[in-house]
C-alpha cells in the first residue's frame, strides 16, 4: 500500500541529512522526520487504538506535532481532524460529537479551554501534548510507553484523510472529507503554480487547521523534499525577520497579513529579495497590496479554492502576477472548471456564473451528511457557490460570493465591484460591501470601511468618489465606519457579521 507517509520516507533515503522542517522546538532533518511519523503511527496504533478509518483530532497553534500526527494517521489509514483554536469551546463540542474523534490532541494552551466540554467525552481519550496535566494522558509518556514499536503500513491513497469543518456561515458547520489522494493532486497542482522544488525554503505562518495553511505550501513542500520553517502564529516582526534571515523564497499572505506586515516599523528596511514569489487569496485582494510588493520585484500569485478543493483549484504563475494582477489566473493543471447559469449550463466568455470545479482534489462527502453531499456535487462537480467569469484568454476572475450579490431594483450588484473603488481611497485601510434590506429596491448596497491609521473619514466626500467610476444604483447609499472587520482565521472578512454592522441609516436620495 502507498500513502503520503511515503514522500517522508523516500525523502529520508535520498536526503537524509536534509533539514524537512523547522519549529519553535528545534528542527528536523527527513530521517528524523520520518522517524518521528513512525513513532507517533505506533503511539496511536498501540497507546490509543487507533486504527483504519478512525479519526484523532488536534487543537492548538502551529506545532511540529501537528504535522506528526497528520503523516501517522496517513500510514495507519485513520482521519485527522484540525480543529480552528479561534472557536468557543461551545462550537469544538459540536464538532467533536458530529466526528466522534477516538483521541483529541491538546496543546497546554487549550488545556483550559477544552475542560469545559471533556467531561462529556468520556469514552475519548484526551491528550495533553506539553506534559502531564491531571487527568490527561500525556503525549510524551505514551511516546515513551511505544518507544521502538512499530507499525504496517496499513493506509492507502483512496483512504479519506482529512475531516475539516467549514466555516459555518449559516448554520452549523460542515466537514469536509479529503482523501490521501485529494493531498497528493493537491500538492501537483500547487507544484506547477510555484515551480516548487525541493531547494525552496517555505515559510508556513498562517494556521495548519486551515486547507490554506495546510495545504497551498507546507503539504507540497514535504512532497517536493523541500524545507519548512513553521511559526505557531502570525507575527509580522517575525515573519519579516525569517523570510530575511533564512532567505525564504515562498509563502502565502492573505489580504489581512499583506496589511499587518506594510503596517510594521520593520517594512520599509527589509530585505524581501529572497522571494521568488508570494502567494495570496482567501478573499478578493485589494490591488494596492499586489503592488506593494510588485513595487519591490516580488510577483504575487493569486491562487483560488475551498476547503472542499484542498484548496488549489485556479492559480496564477509568476509571469501572470505581474502581467494580470487582478486575475486569479487559470484552471489548476489537475483539475477542470466551469462557469454556469443557474440551471448547470456553461456561459459564455465574460458573463458571470457559479463555478464549478472537478479533479481528484475535490471532497469525497461532507461526514455524515449525504444531502448537503448532494447538493454541493454533481457529476463529480463541486459547486463553490463563488460568482465569476472567465475572459478570453482562458483566465478567471471572481465577483463575489453567490450569496452575496446585491440584486437591487432587479440589477445585479457585485460587492467586490464597489470594494475595489473603495481600496483605491487613500484614508481607507479595508472595506465590505453588503446589501441591506430596502422598500423601494428591495436592497441597496451598503459599505461598511476600516480607517488607515490616523485619517478621517468624510462620508461625503467617500460617496462623491463613485460619481463617474460606476453606475449610479452601484453606489453605496450609507458609509459606516468601524475600528476593525469582522474576520476569521484566514482573515477573511466574515460578511455575515458584516450584514449586522450595517444598520438601518437615515433616508437617502435614492439611485
């Protein structure tokens, strides 16, 4: 059998000296890393019983076994469930009894957070993975309990790996089921975006829990025989500290990350020349971010997916960052897609549609829940429920979520549309578009914005700005400012949340 333990392995015996990760606790070469994958296979096989098709899951930051405990479920043929550390220990108790984890994984951390709800669990074993707290078991003891045992290799491609519950926006969240072979096309796919090769240096700081963080680097990396420095979280001094000091040549920056790192004393004097590119998406990202970093010779390349396509599904490469920046580039190598009407038929260049996307990347289900599997999949087609259109040279744009299109006076309004034009305002850190309820139109948008640092917003004058640029019923009718968006953990802005913010405002002219 053949599972994506195997890259480790055969990375150790090419390369065994070759340094595979490093973390806040020191580093690893590829024979220490695949020593370690074996040991944590035994531990779970022997210490917990953990065997084919049961699922372990893991909470706390970034960690070096996090990524242990991935490839030894991989070898043993078992499921691994990242659970988001951003949640309320409500919302990790729901997830846990909708996947019935046999053993929960805690950094110190979360200790307190997950004693909350343990006691409900008790047929899981829950783990503390720094040391001995009173009634855990204690990771390192049963490392030590399994020390020199070994482990078949008992997983295998089509097994299902990876459980990760989306985001939740209307109702409860739902988990994603990847398999090894979902990984594996994944990390092709992310290999011709990035021209990854094994004498990269990636730096991973984004969360593991999250495809994102998971899979758009580090996952190909260890595929590619590359090298991983991992941090438990972002820290912008950090990050632009390593990418210097180890000459970094790929990592992935969301919007919000991009804003933080510009925003730091340590920006203006450092030293990114080791970058052969940087990776973005997650949300539609503002140009001015693009150029920031074109403006130092650094392409950015935007890639596009969901949980659901591991993620990579539309991506750019470096010549297209500069040549298309506000392109999300074309159909991934592994996979297909299409742009659709409402009733599953294909547009034509340049008239937006749902997108549709196929490969061996995409979901194989969403766990124990065959009706939401039936909706999201038809003919082995995942329906991202994302908006856009492709031009005519075969590159794809997104408009905005299905959801989230404003249908105001019968004309449709993309939020992205507007977003850009309010990026483009100097006194504007960040905005969301959203529509609002409205006895006239039925909706009329509505933008809800950040402030840079130290300006003042004159709504005003903001709403003055759109005279000429866009149609008049495009036009945001209020303009509330807010200290921050609402984001999650990839730093997406939460639009639902956004929804909220966005209260009834006085009358308005009209359109």
């Amino acid at each position: 059998m053949t599972d994506i333990s195997h890259w480790l392995k055969t990375h150790a015996a090419f390369d065994p000296e070759k340094v595979a990760l490093r973390h806040a606790g020191g580093e690893e070469t590829y024979a220490q890393f695949a020593d370690q994958v074996r040991c944590h296979a035994a531990m779970l096989q022997h210490g917990l019983g953990i065997g084919r098709g049961d699922r372990i899951a893991y909470l706390g930051p970034n960690t070096a076994d996090f990524l242990f405990l991935f490839f030894a479920a991989a070898r043993l043929g078992a499921m691994f469930l990242p659970l988001n550390w951003r949640l309320a220990p409500g919302e990790h108790a729901y997830i846990i009894a909708d996947a019935s984890p046999k053993a929960v994984f805690c950094d110190a951390s979360f200790i307190e957070h997950t004693d909350t709800f343990r006691g409900r669990y008790p047929t899981i074993a829950f783990v503390d993975c720094n040391g001995g707290t009173d009634g855990w078991n204690s990771l390192r003891g049963l490392l030590d309990d399994t020390s020199g045992q070994d482990v078949p290799r008992l997983g295998d491609l089509a097994d299902p790996l990876l459980l990760v519950y989306t985001s939740g926006t209307t109702g409860r969240p739902k988990g994603a089921v990847l398999t090894q072979n979902a990984v594996q096309v994944n990390a092709l796919n992310s290999l011709h975006m990035h021209d990854l090769r094994s004498d990269d240096r990636i730096l991973t700081m984004i969360p593991l829990f999250h495809v994102g963080g998971l899979n758009i680097h580090t996952t190909p990396a260890f595929y590619a025989g590359a090298t991983v420095t991992l941090h438990e979280r972002f820290d912008p001094g950090m990050a632009l500290k390593t990418i210097e000091e180890e000459k970094i040549t790929l990592t992935v920056m969301v919007p919000a990350v991009i804003q933080a790192a510009m925003k730091h004393p340590k920006w203006d004097a450092a030293n990114l020349s080791s970058l052969r590119m940087l990776t973005t998406g997650s949300s539609i990202v503002p140009l001015p971010l693009i150029q920031a970093f074109h403006d130092l010779g650094v392409p950015v390349v935007q890639v596009y997916g969901a949980t659901e396509t591991a993620p990579v599904a539309i991506y750019q490469r470096a010549a297209d960052g500069f040549r298309k920046p506000s392109s999300t580039g074309k159909a991934a190598l592994h996979c297909d897609v299409r742009v659709v009407d409402d009733n599953g038929h294909d547009v034509a260049p340049g008239v937006s549609g749902e997108i549709w996307v196929r490969g061996g990347n995409i979901l194989r289900e969403y766990w124990n829940n065959p009706d939401a599997t039936a909706a999201a999949l038809t003919d082995g087609w995942f329906h991202t429920g994302d908006v856009g259109y492709l031009d005519e040279e075969g590159d794809y744009f997104i408009n905005d979520r299905k959801k989230d299109v404003i249908i105001s006076g019968g004309e449709n309004i993309y939020p992205a549309e507007v977003e850009a034009v309010l990026h483009e305002m100097t006194e504007i850190a960040d905005a969301a578009v959203v529509g609002r309820a409205d006895d006239r139109w039925g909706e009329v948008p509505i933008a809800v914005v950040e402030a840079k640092e130290g300006a003042q917003i004159d709504v005003a004058a903001i709403l003055g700005r759109f005279d000429g640029v866009l149609a008049r019923f495009k036009h945001p009718k209020d303009i509330i400012v807010v200290d921050a968006l609402p984001r999650n953990a990839m730093g997406k802005v939460l639009k639902y949340e956004v929804r909220g913010l966005a209260v009834k405002s006085p009358d308005y002219a009209g359109q």
